[in-house]
C-alpha cells in the first residue's frame, strides 16, 4: 500500500465508519474508488468496530507494570483493612 | 524481573544520560521521551524474549482487547508493536508520532495536537485511523487461535 492510498482510506474512514453495516456497500459504490482502496477502508472500519473497546487504550507505562510485575495485581485496593486487628494503615 | 519502579529509574537515567543540552521546544522533549520509553520498552520485551528462548517461546501480552469479553486480550507483544509502528511512520508519520506520543509517552489528545502543532480533532482523526490500521496489522499476525470467531 502506498503512502497515498493509506490517506486516501483514512478519510473515507472517517467519512464512513458510523454508517450502519447495510449501507456501506452503496457508499463505497457511490465513492466510485479502486478495489484496493474499497478493501483498506472495510479493513479499517471493521478494525475500528473491533478495537473500539480496549485497544491501546492503556498507557504503554501501564501494560508495563502489568507485565513486569504481576505479582502486584494481588495487592489490595487502597484503604483495605490489613493490619493486625483489620484496622487500615 | 524488572519492577516498574526500575523502569521509571531506567527511563530517567536514559533521559538524563542521552538527553540534548538544550531542548529545542516541547515538542522535543515530548517527542524524546516518547521515544526513549517505547526504546526501553522494546529492549527489555527484546532481553525477556531472549531469556525464556531456552525454556519456551513466550510473548508478552499487552491489553489489546477487541472484541473479547472484559478481562480478556488478544496476546501481542511489544515487539510486533515496534514493527507495526515503523511500517506505519513509512505510511504517515504523523500518525506514528501520534501513536507514540499518546501510547508510549502518555500524553492527552489536545496535548498531541499542541506539540504536533494540529487542530485537536486531527489528532483525535490521526489516533482513531492509525489505531485502526494497527489493529488489523497486529491481529494479521496473531495465531490463529486467538483470532475472533467471525461466525
């Protein structure tokens, strides 16, 4: 893929991506672009549609200290009780 | 095994050792330190790899969750992260440049916009494409096992 096709489907992303499934098939006719486009820009949506949720959404500083140090995963919520007598400390 | 408490020294060490005299502007120093914590980062993903070669091959999960239930990720590492980067800096390197300044460098999107010197909804345009076109480039090289059942 070449610089220009990448920024081709990056703003026919943007133009299409909260369409409705249905109809983007009509929009990428009524667009009139190459096949290769017309497949980058349905990556990228579908892409989108799927990493929405979560990805990268976490700092990399974040997923770090979640893979350096798992053991600290365990350790309780801050104001948890754990002294002797269940007292916080 | 490396505490994040290390990789804050780390990264201030390197900071402070490889760091030019003079920052040129904000956007310098932010767009050093991006770097240099996605190099750490790297090296040490690099240095785990090469020490668990001789028990087993392992890869380092980061929390790329599409659509898998809560709590659950697809496994990538930080590793094809980098590759994926740097085929997309050949593509638009904004758009690494955002990646790395949001991911790497924990910065926020009109913060991005002020050191990249763009208008914040091209920031958030430039995170939201690239983000994308990462996604289905490091799921493309993801086992097949741990690909989303498309049925």
């Amino acid at each position: 893929m070449t610089p220009e096709i990448y920024r081709q489907a990056g703003e026919l992303f943007e133009r299409l991506r909260q369409l409705p499934e249905g109809e983007l098939p009509a929009a990428l006719d009524a667009a009139g672009i190459s096949n290769e486009l017309r497949v980058e820009v349905l990556r990228l949506i579908e892409a989108d549609r799927k990493a929405a949720r979560s990805f990268l959404e976490n700092r990399a500083v974040e997923d770090a200290a979640r893979l350096l140090a798992p053991e600290t995963q365990g350790l309780p919520a801050a104001g948890t009780g754990c002294g002797r007598d269940g007292r916080r400390v | 095994m490396l505490q994040p408490s290390a990789l804050v020294n780390e990264a201030f060490v390197r900071l402070m050792g490889e760091a030019p005299v003079e920052w040129a502007s904000r956007a310098h120093f932010f767009g050093f330190s991006a770097r240099l914590m996605r190099r750490i980062l790297i090296d040490f993903a690099r240095a785990q790899e090469t020490e668990k070669r001789g028990r087993r091959s392992t890869h380092l999960d980061l929390s790329v969750a599409g659509d898998v239930p809560a709590g659950e990720s697809h496994p990538v590492d930080f590793i094809d992260l980098d590759h994926a980067l740097n085929e997309l800096a050949q593509l638009d390197p904004r758009q690494a440049q955002t990646v790395e300044l949001r991911y790497f460098g924990g910065l926020e999107n009109a913060e991005i916009a002020a050191v990249l010197g763009v208008s914040e909804p091209t920031a958030v345009r430039d995170w939201r494409v690239a983000r994308a076109w990462l996604y289905h480039r490091l799921q493309s090289r993801l086992p097949q096992s741990h690909l989303p059942n498309d049925s």
